[in-house]
C-alpha cells in the first residue's frame, strides 16, 4: 500500500507533533528532502507502518505465543488484520464528491436497487439520486412544510423511512417514489436506525417511536424528559438497541428490546464526571457498543448496560463518528485554517480499545477528508452488500455529509 510519504507539511498544523524520523534503513526512502523528514500529516501514516510491520514480526517469529497461537492458521489471520487495517487508511486518503443539495445534509441512505436518500435542511428536503451524482427533489407526502433530519432503509420492512421535525415519519417503497405519512405530532425526531424487526425513531428529548410494519408507530417510551438524547444505534448481534443522552449530573443510556417497544436504563452509565457523549455505535469485529463524547473519549459495553472507559478524550472537538471493521473513526471539527482543516478524521484501532487505557492508543492517524470551506456534519458508512441484488455503488464506503450540502464518499472500507 501507497501512502504518499513523500508528501510532508512544512509547517504542521495545530494538534500535529514534531518530526518523526523514519525507521533505521529508510532514511531516504520516499522521502525528497533529505533524511529527516519534517513534521506533517503523513507522521502518523508512518508509524502506522511500522506499527504493523513489527506487529507482523513477532507473529511470524512466535514471540510471546502459545504454540496453539502460533500456528500457521493464526499467522494468516493476522496477516489479514494488518492488509485490512493498511486498506481502510488508504481508503480515508481518498475522497470523491457525489452531488450536493442546497442546505446542509443531515442524513443519508442507500437501497438494495441501488439508489440514494438524502434528506437536508431545506424544503423540500428529500432528495434522491439513481446510483449517479445526478440528484433530483421528492415532493414529501401530506404537503409536509418541515425538515426531515435523518433517513434509513429497513431490510425487514422494505421501506425507506424519513424522520423530521414535528414527529413526523413517511415511507417509500423506494427512493424516488411517492412518500405516505405514517405519523405525526409530538417533538422533532432527531434519528431513525432500523433493525431486524422494527424501525426506531428518536427525538431529541427521549420520546422513542417505534414499528413492526412501517405503517403503524407508536410512542413507546419517553427515555428521560427534557432532556437531550444524541445517539442511537442497533446491534445485529444482540438483537438490541441502545440510545445515549446528556442531562445535568447525569448520561442517560437505555437498552431497548428487538420491537423497540420496551426500555430499560444502564446500570452503569458513563460517568457525569466526564464531557457527554455525542453518539453511540455497535462494532461487529469488537463485538461490543461504543459510545464517544464531545472530547474524543471512547466508552464500550459489551450489552449496552455497563460502561467502561476504552479511550482517553484526544482533546478535540468531536462531532460524529462510525466503525470500521479495524477502526473507529472520531470526526473532528475545528474552525478551519490554511494549516488546520475544518474536518479531520481520527482512526483509533479496534482492538486496542479495551477498557483499561493507561495512555493515548498508539495509533492515531488523522486525515482531512473535506474540501476547502467545507465541514462534515456526519459521516455514515454504507453497509457492504450482503444479498446478489444489492446494487448500491457506495456499499462498503462512507458518506461525509457536509454543512455546505455536499456530500463526499471514500474508497472501498469493508
């Protein structure tokens, strides 16, 4: 893998450390100004490498395995880790627009027939492209004048489901076609994320809305009122939801069942001690929710009741996040400089979020994936195509969704 070490910031940006040199031997190598490179962007890319490389070295060599550990069979699945962890920062090094809508983007979804749901802070806010960069408007359904803030495609109900202010919730059977009010009423519903057998819906003050059909829903729980809830996310593994917030002296976290319907608080929250957390996701290589706060700190629950600490704060300003199968990737927003992107991205590994930090994780790679002017709201990753019909061209990519309204997609992340 090419990870252009020869490209070096003169001066590095504010958060970046000073230089690194390179491993004895590679003095010269990739490098056109001289043995010792300057401080830049690509420091981290470095260690990465080499990170990975003596990782791989004492596989081979058996250093600190068992012999059951050590045989070859674990060796090549370890050597797959490093391949997969090397191609998801290449793919973060790569970026290509995909369209824009007039407002800013607040959320993203693809089909199985390849099309993609956009939906935006103008009105009206559907948009909706047919595997092209070519976007066109949906007019919503009931003569809906709100915003619809978030958007998701549910296997299980075959619809495409939009969620906005007022309480309101429509479907589609696809991407462009006529939209139905499913319900409406009630505080502005901040996020849908769909499950195995229920889509559910949340606004920002705790009330969960929640179906089995896509056309009956119903407000199921009201999680804690009045305060702010941030984050919601399915486990596919545990056949669970969960849902985190911020309230003064206290993180609300709840667990909701398969239906959506029923809700019950962690037992052990993340502490008030510390900043609230933004969001929450489920990482299916770490088996495990993890939620991350507003200064980079991670969090992790193996049932989405007991919450440990699994990463230290990175002293950012952080906004959204997503899991790759080898990283968690923290997106970062800063004012915007000529040294300092308005987005950045950090890439913490996986496996070394676990549970016990002592100090800052070894690898953190940073890159800045939007463009000039331009601040990623949210990043989505499309999920890698399962069924021999699934036609989306993003599947395995994320989608940054960006204030300016356009959107960017990476490469191939798995």
């Amino acid at each position: 893998m090419e990870l252009k070490l020869d490209q070096w910031a003169t001066t590095p940006p504010v958060g970046y450390p000073g230089t690194v040199s390179p491993p004895p031997g590679k003095r010269s190598a990739g490098f056109t100004n001289g043995e010792e490179p300057p401080a830049g962007y690509f420091n981290h890319a470095w260690d990465a490498l080499s990170d990975t490389q003596n990782e791989l070295a004492n596989l081979i060599t058996g250093a600190g395995l068992t012999r059951v550990e050590s045989d070859l069979s674990q060796v090549l699945k370890a050597v797959q880790r490093l391949i997969d962890r090397r191609a998801e920062i290449l793919a973060l090094t790569q970026w290509t627009e995909i369209g824009s809508c007039p407002a800013p983007v607040l959320g993203f979804a693809c089909t199985p027939a390849g099309d993609a749901v956009a939906v935006c802070s103008a009105n009206p806010s559907i948009r909706y492209a047919q595997a092209t960069d070519v976007w066109a408007s949906v007019t919503a359904g009931s003569s809906y004048a709100g915003v619809f803030n978030d958007v998701c495609w549910s296997d299980a109900l075959g619809l495409v489901v939009v969620v906005g202010t007022g309480g309101e919730i429509q479907t589609a059977i696809n991407a462009a076609g006529s939209y139905t009010r499913r319900a409406t009423g009630g505080s502005d519903l901040l996020r849908c994320v769909a499950g195995a057998n229920a889509v559910v819906a949340m606004s920002t003050d705790g009330a969960i809305k929640s179906s089995t059909n896509g056309v009956t829903w119903t407000t199921t729980a009201t999680l804690s009122g009045g305060v702010t809830m941030s984050g919601l996310a399915y486990s596919p593994t545990l056949n669970r939801f969960c849902a985190v917030g911020n309230a003064a002296g206290t993180y609300p976290m709840y667990v909701g069942d398969q239906s959506g319907a029923n809700w019950i608080a962690a037992t052990t929250p993340i502490p008030h001690t510390v900043n609230p957390p933004m969001g929450v996701l489920w990482s299916e290589t770490a088996n495990c929710f993890l939620a991350f706060n507003v200064s980079g700190a991670v969090y992790r629950s193996v049932d989405g009741m007991v919450w440990v600490a699994a990463c230290p704060g990175l002293n950012v300003s952080s906004v959204d996040a997503v899991v790759l199968p080898q990283h968690l990737v923290v997106m970062n927003m800063g004012a915007g400089t000529a040294t300092v992107p308005p987005s950045v991205m950090d890439l913490l590994r996986l496996d070394e979020l676990n549970g016990a930090p002592s100090t800052r994780l070894k690898l953190n790679l940073r890159f800045s994936p939007s463009l000039s002017g331009d601040a990623f709201s949210r990043v989505i990753r499309v999920p890698v195509a399962t069924a021999p019909n699934y036609k989306s061209p993003f599947a395995g990519r994320l989608v940054g969704l960006c204030s300016s309204g356009r959107m960017r997609v990476s490469g191939y992340v798995g």
